[in-house]
C-alpha cells in the first residue's frame, strides 16, 4: 500500500533524484512465531485484536540501526518515531515545516484495534492525528504526512517558491489563480493579472487571500489579524492610516524579512569570528 501511492508522480521523481528515500518495513518480518502472527486478544477483554510489543519493537531497533545520519550518530539523537493515532497532536503545515527538517523520520501505522501501549511509550516521540475521525489502520494518515513534509524539502517540486506561495504557507488560504484563456463562460481573467505589474499583483493576491480566508476560514484570519495588530502597536512609525489590510500586511512581512536577514548576517559574523 505505501510502495503504490508514494512510488508516482512527484513523489518518485523526488526519490529517484535522491531528495528522500521512503521504505516500507513489514512488521510481521519481526514476528517469532511461525504464523508471523503479529496480534493477540487484548487483556481484560474487549472487541478486536492488538499488534504486540515485541515485533514493533525488533522492527523499531532494526530500523534505527540502518537509518542513522552520520550525524545523528555523533550527537547520539535518534530519529523521530511518529504514532498515527486520533489521540495525537493534529498535524498541520507548521508541524509539516517541523518536521521537514529532520533527516530521518519513522512512521509507526498501527492496525486493528492498536498497538500494545508498552512498546508506545518504549519508541514513539510523536503522536500524530490527521482529524477526529477512525480508520482502519494508520498506513493513509502516514502516506498522507509523507507527501505534505516531502514536497517542503528543498529540490522535491523544483520550485522553492511552489511550496511557500499556497494555503497556509503565511497562515492565509491562497488566493485564486487563472489560466489561459483569458475568457471562459464569460468570466474573465481580473485585469490586474495581466497588467504585469508585479506589485500590484501582489497587492491584489493578499487582498484575495484575506478576503477568502476570512469567508472561509474565520479562524485563521483572526489569528493573522491579530498578529498583525500587535506588530502595528510595536512598530507604530513603520504603518499608515491611509494603507489596506492587505498593503499593511506586506508591509509587516517586509519588516520581518529584514530583521531575519539581519539575524541571519549577525550569526555569520560571529562564526566567522569563531
């Protein structure tokens, strides 16, 4: 099931060009007994089977050993081992971005009714829910995460900007985009896209972007708005009255930008100076 849905399109390219590699380990390889049985009937009863400690676990150690970074080893940090579970942090775009930096992740997908809790709280570091709902087993949720943090690792879609200039990039849904031709049904291209004004442009797709996050995400136009305001109260001499919303946010990020390019030169000024 992993090897099917991550081996096409974007993905494949990716791991053919050596940007990631994804393998797909098989529990029941660990089972010691000669049915490769990896479940048994939970303790205190109740419906349904569990998957066993033991072969997880000799899964788990024998994973670890293989993938490894040279640099793990020398700081003696072991990888990430996430539990699909609908009792874990709900995974986001910012969770994404966190977990695009580590150079090795393991996905731990449970089935039937779970996993033995023991060998949970032995070798998970992450427990990770796609949203408040059951399936049947956590090989989708995994596959999923896979393909959100993979396209974030720099080289996977090409583009740097393909991965930052989307939903919840900024914390705003995106703004609509059009292609040719020019009029379709009637409806046609706004102007401002095909004025070659890229300022304007930029203006127009933040304006949208608020305006639709606003309409359909109420939530997370609150919090950028909010943000917002509290950089206005701290930067009080960088703001005009006369400015949009979306002009003032622009703005904010300019600002931003800047201090973290300046952030950025301080740091290699003082390596340097190590």
């Amino acid at each position: 099931m992993i090897k099917d849905g991550l081996n096409s399109s974007i993905l494949k390219r990716a791991s053919e060009a050596g940007y990631i590699t994804i393998n797909a380990i098989d529990i029941r390889d660990y089972s010691l007994d000669k049915h490769k049985k990896v479940d048994d009937y939970p303790y205190g009863g109740g419906a349904g089977m569990l998957m066993q400690a033991q072969p997880v676990f000799d899964a788990y150690e024998d994973l670890s050993k293989k993938i490894q970074s040279n640099e793990s080893k020398e700081n003696g940090k072991k990888s990430r081992v996430l539990f699909m579970t609908p009792q874990g942090r709900t995974f986001d775009q910012e969770y994404a971005k966190e977990l695009s930096k580590e150079n090795d992740l393991i996905f731990l997908c449970g089935h039937y009714e779970g996993i033995d809790e023991r060998v949970i709280e032995e070798i998970v570091t992450d427990e990770v829910s796609l949203g408040d709902f059951v399936l049947t087993g956590g090989e989708l949720p995994a596959m999923v995460m896979i393909d959100c943090i993979s396209r974030l690792i720099p080289g996977v879609l090409g583009s740097e900007d393909s991965a930052e200039d989307e939903s919840f990039s900024d914390g705003l849904l995106e703004y609509p985009q059009y292609t040719r031709p020019e009029e379709w049904r009637g409806k046609s291209v706004p102007a401002v896209l095909l004025s070659g004004n890229h300022k304007e442009i930029e203006k127009w797709r933040t304006a949208e972007a608020l305006n639709r996050t606003k309409e359909k995400r109420p939530d997370l136009y609150e919090k950028v708005k909010n943000e917002l305001e509290k950089f206005k109260e701290e930067n009080p001499r960088k703001f005009r009255k006369d400015r949009s919303e979306a002009e003032e946010l622009l703005k904010m990020r300019e600002l931003l930008a800047k201090e973290t390019e300046g952030t950025h030169e301080t740091e290699g000024t003082v390596r340097e100076g190590n």
